[in-house]
C-alpha cells in the first residue's frame, strides 16, 4: 500500500514574480498591475537530509520526472517501436552505480511511500515506472526553475496517477461522473454520425478521435465552479466545436441545421454576411453543480491561432469589470480569480503559428497578465496532411510551452477518465500559482482535415490503424460495460434519445427564426450605426478642460520628476492651458482621456512605449528619477465620477497585442481601448488581426467594436520603413461606397486629422456615440509639435464637434482657379508654400475624414468657389498608394468634375531612402501643385 508524504515550503520567487521584479516602474503597483505577494517556500530539513544521505537514489527519482515521459506509452495511434526505460541511459540505476536489490528509504525522495515490504532499488524503480512512463499520462515540468512549483507538481502528479492506478478514492471519478462523460461522448459520436449522413456534403472538422475533449470541458467547468470563477473565455479552433456547442453549450442543432440550409444565423434585418457554422460562438449562462457560470466561446477565422489574444483581452476586460486581480481593492487578490482564459488548441498550428510565442511572451507581463491561462491543445498527430514530425523542429508540439516554464500534462486521449483527472490537477496548479499549464491530448483524426478529404493520399500507415480500431466513445463504453457502470442497452437508448433530438431538431429548423444575438447586456442601448451621417457634441467648458489639463501635469513633491520634463512638459503645459493657446497634440490627448475618465469611463493606451510615446510627446506617466516609479497623474485627478487611465507598455509585438485590444474592445463598450504603433508601418504586422476580427467582425459576426489604432505616418526622409502607415490599405479594406453617398455604418473609420482639436474631439466621440466603430487614426509625427496644428480653447468648448472637411478661410472665393484637396500633414506643406509665393487664386481643402467620405460636405466647399476651373489631389505618398485611388472616384462621382493627380510616382517601396532624391521629391509635389 502506498501512502502519501507532504512537502512543505523553501522561500523562491516565481517566475512571474521575477519577471515583475526586473526593474518594472512600479514597486507599489499602479492600476490594472500589482506586483505578486512573496511566497514563501522551505523543504523540510528531514527531506533534506534522506535526500543528501540517498543522493544516487534521489538523482534515479529526479530522472524519471525529467525522461520518464519520453517513454510513456500514450500515443493511441504510434507507429514507432515503443520505447522502454532501459533504452534511455539516464533511467537504469547502473547509471548511477546503483544495484537493483539496494534497500532505500523513499520518504524525502518521492511524494508515495511503499509499505509492507522491503523497499529497494528496484521496487522504487517500478513506482517510478508506473508513474512517470505509463500508457495514461506522463509529465514535463523538471525544467522550471521554481522549486517549490516543481516540488509541487511531482507530489500531485505521483499522488494522482498511484492513486488512480490503485483506485484510491480521491484519484477516481465517481459512477455519476462516468455516466455523465459517457453520455456527452456518445452524443458527440451521435452528432458526428448524424451529420455525415443527414448533411453528407459538409465540411463539419468533426471531433471524431477526439471525443475526450468533452471531458476536458466536463472538469473545467466544474474545477471553475468550484473556484468561484464566474467567467470562462475559450479560444478554440474549428475541430470538434460544433458537437462541444450542441452538447455542452446550449446551442440549439436547429440553429446550425438552419445555416447548413443555406439561411443566415441572424435575422434578416442585421444585414450581416455571415460565416460558416465552425465559426459560431457562444455566450451562455451555464448551471454546473447548482452554481451559474457564463462561458464565452468567442469567434474564430480560420486563421489559426489568431482568436487566441482576442481571448485573453476579452478575459482581461472582464477581470476589470469584476475587479478581480489587481483591478481589486484587495491587495491579496490575484487575477483569474472571478475570469479564467482557456485556450484550445491545434497541435501542428500551435507549433506553427508565431502568435502562440507571442501570447506566451504577454502572459506575465504587467498589464496584459490575466492569471493564467489553461491550454489543450488537441493533438490529433497531423496538419492538414503533415505529419507532426514534418510540422516541427521540437520533440513535441507543446515545447514552445516551455519558454515560460510551464508545466505540460501528455495525456491519451483513449482515456477521457485520465483526461478528467489531469483537468482537475492542471486547474489546481493554476489556481496555486496563477500561471500557463498545458495539456498535450494524444489522440487522432479519424478522418482527413475535412471529410471530404482522404487521408490514406500521404499518411496511408497511421491512418491504417486509425480505420481499424473502435472509436474513443465505443472503447469507454466498453470499458463501464466491463465495470458494471452502464450497460450496452444503456448506450444504446443514449444513442437513439439523442439521434431522436436530432432528427426533430432538422424538422424545426425549416420554421427557425435566428434571434437578434447582438447589443445585449452590457452593449443594450447602443445602435447598429445607420446610413446617415451624424455630428456628435463633443465639446465641454474649458474650465472642466483646463482644471483636467493641470490634473495631467500634477504630481507629488517628493517626487523626482526629469528636469527636462518639468521645464518643457509641465511648465510649458501650464502656461498653454492658462492661456487656453497652442494646445498641442499631447495636450489635446489629455484633455479627451481626462474628461473621458471624468465621465466614468476606464481608458487604456497599449503599445510599445505609449507612456513616454514613440516622439517623446506623450508623457502621460511619469518615472521618478531616483526610486524609478510609475505615476500616472491623471489617475489621481479629483472630482469626476472615477474613471481610471491603465497604460500598457506591450511586449515588442503587434499581431498579438493589437488582437488583444481588440478583445477588450469586443467585451466592453463603455472603455477607450487605444492601440499606437510605434510607427504606422509596424500595423503590417498585425494584418491578420485587422483583416479578420477589426474591419471585418462587426460585418461577419455583428461584434461592433470602438477600437483606435494611431498610425504614425508622414514622409519626412525617414525611408521606407518609418514613412507610411498604407493608408491605401486601409482604404481597401473599408466598405465605402463609390456610388452612394456613406453613412456612419461603413465598417471602420478612418481619419488624417489636422489639429489637436480635431483629435481630442475624434477621442471623444468614440464613447459618446450611441454605435462603436474602429477609428483608424492616421496620426502625426512632426504635427505633434506644429505650431499650426495646435488649437485654442474655443475649438474645445461646447457645441464643437469634429470636422469631417476643413475648407478654406483664407482665400476669396471669387478669385479661386485652382482646389487643391489634401490630407493630413501635407497641408501644411501646401499651405507654408502657397504663403512664400503669394498665391491668391488656389484654396486647400483638408480631407479630415477619408471613411466615411464625407461626399456633401465636400460639394459644400466645392460650391463655394464659383470660378474654379482646376481641382487637384495633392499627396506626398506614390502614386499607387496613399488615398488618391480612393478620393478619385468618388470626388468625380460626386461633384461631376475631373480631379488630376499631384504627387510622387509609382513606386514599389513607400519612399526612397537617399536624402538627395527625397528632397526633390518634395519639392516637384509643390511646384506641380500649384502650376
């Protein structure tokens, strides 16, 4: 009989508390971070000493846990000789000059003891076996540097698989659970069956070989219940979802059987495109032992991987909201406490896909942390038709788990019992340690990557033994028929009750009516924007600015502000607000957050070095330059109804961390989310998540979102990589109409604002609106400091708004020849040049707003100047770029006059990079503008 033996602690930090303690600007925390309590950790000296007196015997121990899963028999389907221990050095006790009958004392060197017969090397060995090289589940976690993680991990694993291999009470789930998976994979069997026959030319991705994915899900709620988690957010891909929706997650079949009948999943008045019904997701309050708990199973392209930040931003918004982790007054509550982020995973996407380094390189990092998340990753052996060996340069598909040192569970997918259990035990470990932990699930694929595919084209030996063996349902089954658990009469009304559900469910779903899903709970009040274009109010009395302005600017007198700063920043902020003059860009930025917060709503700035800013312009934080803490002034303004302002310093990283803005913004509406790239060009990066959730979810999906992403963009000499954001990207992207006048429903907004004013009211109006729609905000670099592009106090005050075109006051009306129409920077280009030759017979009109094309307002201005015989688009991008291709059309369609073209050539790079040509590049944009 085995018994089990206790560790207790050794004081070491963590890996996360080392990596919040490597110099990171705040000791004391700032909002939405606090550094982690110490834990303190000690071995107890009696371990110590059976350890150190056995010191050959300990490293046999320490051996197996590092190599004992490279022989575990786990692979339902392997192809290759099994390996045994003694082809592996490091596991025979000769190794360490030890002989097989050599008594040991295990107590100190393994967390289960032997009892009643002698123990010796050989019997230690055999435990050791049993445990760490079996056919159920295996173990990687020597590798992390905690010790007490580690101690932690070998006493709950040793425990839980002699206790399961010895059907101890605890390390065994009850007949009432055994049922429960049993019915939830029959039906899963069921739904796959029904599918192939009723919906025969489908590609439905089923889950067949991996059915013991729903008992990954059948512990995970229950071990989430039981932690009090209120909120479960999964990523998950396409493989095997639908039966987890129909099964577990209230989805209606009807609701799917609908789609697959060629109708859309909302009602006809939401106008959306649609998606295919691998993409559902679900929002669902579920019951899970008497307690309610909501799951999120959000929506995912088939760009693999890509939903995995979305999941963690969404998560993250919601422990803002319930003030879990470091959002809470309670300075000992850690994140994932009231939120839990899972994500699921493909085997060969999670080896391929950069973004999964990605999202691992943010899990610790303050302010994008979210307490953990608990990774599957359903490991079926091939990518689309290549085999895993083929998809990867690692030994296992999870190996990328180890660069944050998180422990990985392999665990066959022929055992959904072990698979329940090692649920139980990697949701333990997160909830101990608030940290990643991975489930590598081996199973298979039963059929191709859809199945309308063969599979037999290149991997004809593993798919050999895939069509020759029982199904995982059939074999558990099998299994509680042999243990007296459920009878094959059973099963059998299991199959026909469910086939029976289905069937009457494919009979309704002729009369289905998809219900409105969209601007419920905390979206309700809000709109799906219409075809009209409006003006918001989003001005206020400058007095509430000025006082909120100087709130920005205030910090304790202890505290070491940069001299630099304080002369130039504060000083000279000071001095434009008092004068309510030269309110510059960083100024006007303030002011709209500021108020924003006034109002009660949270604001978060993300990106690489948003704080400072890329220019050096936003000082929205300041770093004391003796203790090097954080402050955030306006987080300490008085008054107002408590908004906060959460700055998020992101790892060097755009697909990731823009994709998990974006999955704040998804969750919440009433917050500012704000993404900057350091420079616009950077975006490219990010491609996937803007072609894909950004300016398409609201279409695809009606996921309406309020994201800003600042572009910073300008041709100043700085080449082609730091000079354009692709505004004509952008612009290809958007649903604007050559033909028809745009409404605020295009899918994304996208502005080059000239003045700090018109930012500040841009900002504003994000949260005002009673919609949400991304902003794209081609953001200045040089303008930031541009004494033009400055604003006083009356382009603040009440009844201001933001100005979709700027025309022209300076010029008479009836001597104008020539329009010139322009955006952004370039304007002040045009203007200082039309100023130095004295020319009085052309005006310059400012495209504030590029979607939606403000098409009225421009025959406005255009109807003003009555002896206009020339209009001319003036760009500084090539000719193939920038948003000539898009203003043309329109402008001509609109207003029946012929717009010409000034601006660089063709190009295939965005700019040159020799000073020489740059200049006189420049210099023919505005001779041949103004001839």
């Amino acid at each position: 009989m085995l018994r089990q033996i206790t560790i207790t602690r050794y004081v070491q930090q963590s890996l996360v508390q080392q990596m919040q303690r490597r110099g990171y600007q705040s000791k004391g925390g700032v909002y939405g971070y606090r550094p982690l309590p110490e834990r303190s950790y000690r071995v107890p000296d009696e371990v110590l000493k059976a350890r150190n007196s056995q010191g050959n015997v300990y490293r046999l121990v320490e051996a197996y846990r590092k190599h004992g899963h490279k022989v575990a028999a786990i692979n339902p389907i392997s192809i290759k000789p099994q390996q045994t221990s003694t082809s592996i050095d490091e596991l025979t006790p000769q190794f360490y000059g030890l002989t097989l009958d050599l008594s040991v004392q295990p107590q100190g060197l393994i967390s289960v003891q032997l009892d009643g017969q002698q123990s010796t090397v050989s019997s230690l060995a055999k435990v050791l076996e049993d445990i760490y090289c079996g056919d159920a589940v295996s173990a990687e976690f020597n590798y992390i540097e905690n010790m007490e993680e580690r101690e932690w991990l070998a006493q709950h694993f040793e425990q839980l698989v002699t206790g399961y291999n010895q059907h101890q009470p605890n390390y065994v789930i009850s007949n009432k659970a055994q049922r429960e998976v049993a019915e939830l994979l029959i039906q899963s069997q069921v739904w796959e069956n029904f599918m192939a026959i009723r919906f025969a030319s489908v590609k439905r991705y089923g889950g067949e070989g991996a059915e013991s994915l729903l008992a990954f899900y059948w512990q995970l709620l229950r071990s989430a219940v039981q932690a009090n988690i209120g909120d479960v957010v999964v990523a998950m891909t396409h493989r095997g979802r639908m039966a987890l929706q129909v099964t577990m997650l209230n989805m209606r079949p009807a609701k799917i059987f609908h789609k697959l009948s060629g109708e859309s999943e909302f009602p006809d008045k939401s106008g959306a495109m649609s998606d295919t019904v691998t993409h559902y997701h679900t929002s669902e309050d579920l019951e899970v032992e008497g307690k309610k708990i909501h799951i999120s199973l959000i929506r995912n392209p088939s760009h693999l991987e890509a939903a995995n930040p979305v999941s963690m931003g969404k998560t993250r918004s919601k422990q803002q909201n319930a003030k879990d982790g470091a959002f809470s007054d309670d300075p000992t509550k850690p994140f994932a406490s009231e939120a839990l982020n899972v994500i699921v995973h493909g085997d060969a996407a999670f080896a391929g896909q950069g973004v999964n380094q990605e999202c691992l390189n943010m899990a610790y990092v303050p302010h994008f942390e979210v307490g953990g998340s608990v990774h599957l990753i359903v490991n079926n052996q091939v990518g689309f038709t290549t085999p895993g060996e083929r998809g990867r340069s690692t030994a296992y598909t999870s190996d990328l788990a180890k660069t944050i040192q998180a422990p990985v569970f392999h665990v066959n997918g022929d055992n959904p019992e072990m698979v329940v259990l090692i649920t139980r035990l990697a949701m333990e470990y997160q909830q101990e340690f608030r940290k990643d932990v991975f489930i590598d699930m081996n199973c298979f694929r039963r059929w191709g990557h859809n199945e309308m595919d063969d599979p037999t084209f290149t991997n004809p030996s593993i798919y050999q033994i895939i069509h020759n063996r029982k199904s995982v349902p059939d074999l558990y089954v099998d299994h509680l028929t042999r243990e007296g658990v459920l009878s094959s009469e059973d099963a059998k009304a299991i199959r026909q009750t469910y086939w029976n559900y289905l069937d009457s469910e494919l009979a309704e779903s002729k009369a289905y009516a998809p219900q409105a899903s969209y601007l419920k709970k905390q979206w309700t009040g809000l709109i799906n924007a219409t075809d009209q274009l409006t003006t918001w109010d989003t001005g206020l009395d400058y007095q509430i600015l000025s006082y909120i302005g100087h709130q920005s600017i205030k910090h304790p007198e202890d505290f070491n502000v940069h001299p630099h700063l304080l002369k130039t920043h504060i000083e000279g902020r000071r001095k434009k607000l008092d004068a309510g003059e030269k309110l510059d860009w960083s100024t006007a930025e303030a002011l709209a957050i500021g108020s924003l917060m006034y109002q009660r709503h949270n604001v978060r700035i993300s990106g690489e070095d948003v704080g400072r800013g890329t220019f050096s312009h936003r000082h929205i934080m300041f770093v004391d330059q003796k203790s090097n803490e954080m402050y955030i002034p306006l987080n300490s303004m008085t008054g107002g109804l408590g908004g906060k302002l959460e700055i998020a310093h992101s790892i060097l990283s755009e697909e990731a961390v823009l994709a998990y803005e974006y999955g704040m913004a998804i969750d919440d509406p009433n917050k500012l989310i704000i993404w900057e790239a350091q420079f616009g060009d950077f975006a490219n990066c990010a491609q996937i998540g803007i072609d894909n959730f950004i300016v398409s979810g609201a279409t695809k999906w009606m996921d309406s979102n309020g994201l800003v992403i600042l572009l910073p963009h300008g041709y100043d000499g700085a080449a082609s990589e730091h000079s354009s954001c692709r505004i004509e990207r952008f612009l290809q992207l958007c649903d604007s109409k050559e033909t028809a006048p745009d409404g605020d429903n295009v899918n994304v907004h996208i502005v080059n604002p000239t003045t700090s004013a018109q930012y500040f009211h841009l900002l504003r109006r994000q949260l005002l609106r009673n919609f949400r729609k991304p902003l794209v905000v081609v953001a200045p670099k040089i303008m930031l400091r541009h004494p033009s592009a400055a604003s006083t106090y009356i382009d603040f005050q009440p009844s201001t708004h933001f100005h979709n075109v700027i025309g022209d006051s300076s010029v008479n009306t009836d001597q104008v020849r020539k329009v010139i129409l322009c955006s952004g920077k370039h304007f002040f280009v045009l203007d200082e040049a039309r100023k130095l030759k004295n020319i009085n017979d052309t005006a310059l009109i400012r495209l504030e707003s590029l979607c939606p094309f403000p098409a009225y307002e421009i025959q406005q201005e255009i109807g003003k100047y009555k002896q206009a015989k020339t209009y001319v688009w003036s760009q500084e991008e090539h000719r193939n770029m920038g948003a000539w291709s898009f203003v043309r059309p329109r402008f001509q369609y609109f207003t029946g006059k012929q717009l010409e073209y000034v601006g660089r050539n063709e190009a295939s790079t965005t700019a040159t990079g020799i000073g020489k040509v740059h200049r006189r590049e420049a210099e023919e944009i505005i001779i041949n503008s103004f001839v």
